[in-house]
C-alpha cells in the first residue's frame, strides 16, 4: 500500500520529528509512506473571514496539486466522521480490497482545509471534536496507520 501525508506547514518539534521517524519506520514494513510537507501563509493576528478564505485557498492549491489523482483522499477534519481505531482498520482494509491501493492523507494548516480540497476529499476523518495542533496530528495520524496495519494483520497492539 502506497500512502501519502498531504500536510501544511513545517514540521520544527524536534520531539514531534523523533516521534514521526519511529513511526516511518515501524511502518516501513506494511507500507511505502511519504510526507509531503508544504509551505503555509503567513497569516495576521486579526484576519477577516475573507481573508482566512484567501489563505486557506492558496494553501489548498498547493495540496491539490499534490493529490495522485489515482488516490484516496482522506481528509483530516475535526467537523468529520469519527471512527474507531478497528473500524479506521477495516476502511483500510477495503480499500486496498477493491484496489485502492494509493491513499492521501490531508492535514491543514492552523485556519484549516480550504473548500475546494474537502471537495475533493473521499471522506472527512475527524480524530475528535478537540483541536489538535497540524504538527502533533501528524504523529497521531501515523501511530493509528500503525495500529490500523497491526490490527489488519492480527498482530498484538497496545489496547
Ligand atoms: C490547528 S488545526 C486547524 C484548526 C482550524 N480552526 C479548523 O477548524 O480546521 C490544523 C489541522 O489539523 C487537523 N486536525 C486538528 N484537529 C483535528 C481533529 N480533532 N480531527 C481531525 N483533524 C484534525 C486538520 O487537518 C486541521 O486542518
């Protein structure tokens, strides 16, 4: 299975880079998995709604272009579908079934995904109604891609 961490902004926690390079390779041996990072705007302390909509435009163009048009695109939003970690394992699972074997994870910057990348999202996946930080969501994604994988094989997992 091939996945992709569509993200907005630079990951600079050297914690957090700790955290994600363990993961990457724990996972090396179910899945190729890339993160691609891109660059946010500069956002100002007091922003108008139409200003917000401008920015998170610009960023939504470039995950667009980055989207395989082949992919899977699972967005990460709080207002998305909640799921549990076993059922996050058996969309998984179908997907690469029926031959979805390229799947793109979404994550925004801090105003979020802009309209046109949720169109074209498959679905919304929503981690809780809390907001998390784009760059700790990063790692938090990748442990349940890890555990979804352990689950998918049957293999032991923290419960
Ligand atoms: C700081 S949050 C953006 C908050 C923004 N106000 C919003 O409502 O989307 C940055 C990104 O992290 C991801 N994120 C944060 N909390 C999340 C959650 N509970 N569930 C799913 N994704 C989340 C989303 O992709 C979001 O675009």
């Amino acid at each position: 299975m091939n996945i992709q961490i569509i993200a907005i902004g630079k990951l600079k926690e050297k914690y957090l880079k700790q955290g994600i390079d363990e993961y990457l390779k724990r996972l090396s041996s179910y899945a190729k998995v890339d993160i691609i990072e891109l660059p946010d705007e500069k956002a100002p302390e007091q922003i108008s709604p139409q200003e917000m909509e401008l920015i998170k435009n610009k960023e939504g163009e470039r995950i667009l272009a980055k989207i395989p048009t082949d992919a899977y695109v699972i967005a990460l939003a709080i207002e998305g579908k909640m799921k549990s970690s076993e059922e996050f394992a058996h969309s998984i699972d179908k997907l690469a079934t029926y031959g979805k074997s390229k799947i793109a994870f979404l994550i925004g910057g801090s105003l979020g995904l802009s309209k046109e990348v949720m169109k074209r999202a498959d679905e919304a996946l929503s981690f809780s109604k809390m907001t998390f930080p784009h760059q700790l969501m990063r790692l938090i994604l990748l442990e349940q891609i890890y555990r979804a994988f352990r689950i998918m094989r049957g293999e032991p997992y923290h419960k």
